[in-house]
C-alpha cells in the first residue's frame, strides 16, 4: 500500500516559518530543492547549509558564493548547520551517505526528522538510521526516483521506514511530491538502486555503442536502425543527452553504481553488469568534458578525442 503527499489534503498544515530546514551537501540535487522550496514556501524560516567543499580551499570560495546565490545560511560546520533543525535533508554523494550520517547524529535534535536521499543500498541505509536513530532522531528512507530539473523540490520521491507517515505530513507542508511505501528502512532505496541499473546502464551501452560506431563510421546507420527497431525513442536525442548526463555526472553516477553493485550482490545475484556500467561511468566522468555542444556527434567526438589522448604514450 502507498500514500502520497496529494492524499493528505484533509491534514491541518501548519505555517512552514517554524520549520527550520538544514542540509547537508550542497550539490546540484541540493541546490535544486533549496530554490524549490524556497519559491514554494516564501515563510520557511532560514534554510542552514553545509557542505564538505566549504572546507577544501580550492571550493571554498565557490561553495561561499553559491550558498550566497541560494539566500541560504552557510555553515562551517555540520553540526552547526543542523543545530535546532526540525528537518534535515542528506544530499551527499553515495560514498558518504554513512560518514554524514555519523558525523551529525551527535548533534541532531530530539525527534527531528533525517531526510537520507542519497543512492545508496539498503544495508547502508539501515547501518546510516542506526546512527540517527539512537541519537533520538527519526530516520527515513527517501528515493529521488527523478532528475531534480525541471521540478526542484517537486521531483517524485519515496520514503519508508518507521518514521515515513510523519515525514510524509512534513513534506506535505513542505509541498513536495512524496509516495509513502508501506515498509521498512530500504524499501525506498531499493527500488531506488533496482531502477538504477536500466536507467545508468542504459547510458552506459548508448556511450558504447555511439563511440564505437563513431569511431567505425557507422553511427548514424546504427542508430538509424535502432529507432525502427524501437520507433518514437528519438535515439540521435537521447544519445546527446546520455552523454550530456555521463560527461557532467558520471564520477557520481559510478559511486550510486557502486551501492547498486552491492545491492545486487547482497541479493545473492551476479552483479558483473552493474559494475560494467561503473566503469563506463566514472571513464567518462573522469574526463571532465563541458558537453557546451547539443549534438551526440560532437559529444561522442570530444570523448573519443579525449580518451585517445590519455592512452597516448
């Protein structure tokens, strides 16, 4: 059985000025929901930030203007962003969706709500709302099932665990589009990391096929034939944008891979896919490419370009 946020209209919401809102990371899918709720919830008390960049000296400066740019409170430290928080968000990469949740349990106050929306597996997940949980915090489970633009803060997500039906009515104040999954801690993620495998690998095999086709000279014929195979997939599009997504966020889409290999494997299952789409991801991601050309051709050339001449002697 499922709820979601729409199901709850009959709830009282109260005014969201005193909610106070923390998150920790502060990267696209951050920066996205912030401007979202921000817009949604003109109210909303001071939203607090941190995110481990502020500390690096060669993003500070960086992470200090965005947080400007966003009219949010930066902090210098975790704990210091979620000092007081009634909410707070996760939006860490996969890898350290554990360490976040570690490092602010000490602190977190009683009975606050910890958003995890980090792609992770549902072992880390469980191990992450061990830590909240006998802080005294309350942990969920949230899946972003979606990319965060255009719909900000709006972007579908699930949430489960013990503590679901209370973050529901809070993310229906919040007005955000949450489905609540009748289940336990991992449920979400799950469904999450299973998704993950077609949606990443499926621009893990376009990467291979467009490169390798470019570099044979056959591309257009090939994905010429794909789309009467699979008509209305617009493949020469949705190449250029895979490619887009891979050059712009592969080394966090091979980390999310990673928790998707070990969700895979946990379940007793071969798990060599997943890590074959790892490895196209974080290639790609490595290469550090700005994808300013809309063209799947000129994509797929600058990271042929770019891959030939790291392998140079």
């Amino acid at each position: 059985m499922t709820r979601t946020t729409t199901q709850v209209t009959d709830a009282i919401k109260p005014a969201t000025k005193a909610m106070k809102l923390a998150f920790i990371g502060f990267g696209e899918a951050g920066f996205a929901f912030v401007k979202g709720l921000k817009g949604a919830n003109p109210d909303l008390a001071d939203i607090a930030i941190f995110d481990i960049k502020t500390g690096i000296s060669e993003h500070s400066a960086a992470m200090l203007e965005k947080y400007q740019r966003a009219g949010v409170n930066g902090s210098k430290t975790a704990h210091d962003a979620i000092a007081g928080a009634d909410v707070i968000f996760s939006m860490v990469t996969a890898d350290q969706a554990f360490s976040a949740a570690k490092s602010v349990a000490g602190g977190i106050k009683k009975q606050a709500l910890y958003f995890d929306c980090n792609s992770c597996a549902p072992d880390t997940k469980r191990k992450a709302a061990i830590e909240i949980n006998e802080a005294g915090g309350r942990y969920v489970d949230v899946a972003v099932m979606a990319p965060v633009y255009p719909a900000l803060h709006k972007t579908p997500v699930l949430i489960s665990g013990p503590a679901a039906s209370d973050a529901l009515s809070a993310m229906d104040r919040l007005h955000m589009s949450a489905t609540l999954l009748e289940g336990e801690i991992g449920d979400a993620s799950a469904t999450k990391m299973i998704r993950s495998i077609m949606v990443k690998g499926i621009e893990a095999l376009v990467a291979e096929c467009v490169l390798a086709g470019r570099r044979a000279g056959v591309d257009k014929r090939v994905l010429a034939s794909l789309e009467k195979t699979f008509p209305g997939f617009a493949w020469q599009k949705k190449s250029a944008y895979m490619l887009e997504r891979m050059m712009v966020h592969g080394k966090r889409r091979a980390a999310e891979m990673r928790e998707v290999a070990l969700t895979v494997e946990q379940l007793g299952l071969d798990n060599s896919m997943s890590k074959a789409i790892i490895q196209w991801q974080q290639k790609i991601g490595d290469l550090q490419l700005d994808p300013k050309q809309d063209s799947y051709e000129t994509r797929a050339d600058a990271i042929l370009d770019k891959l030939t001449r790291k392998n140079m002697p």
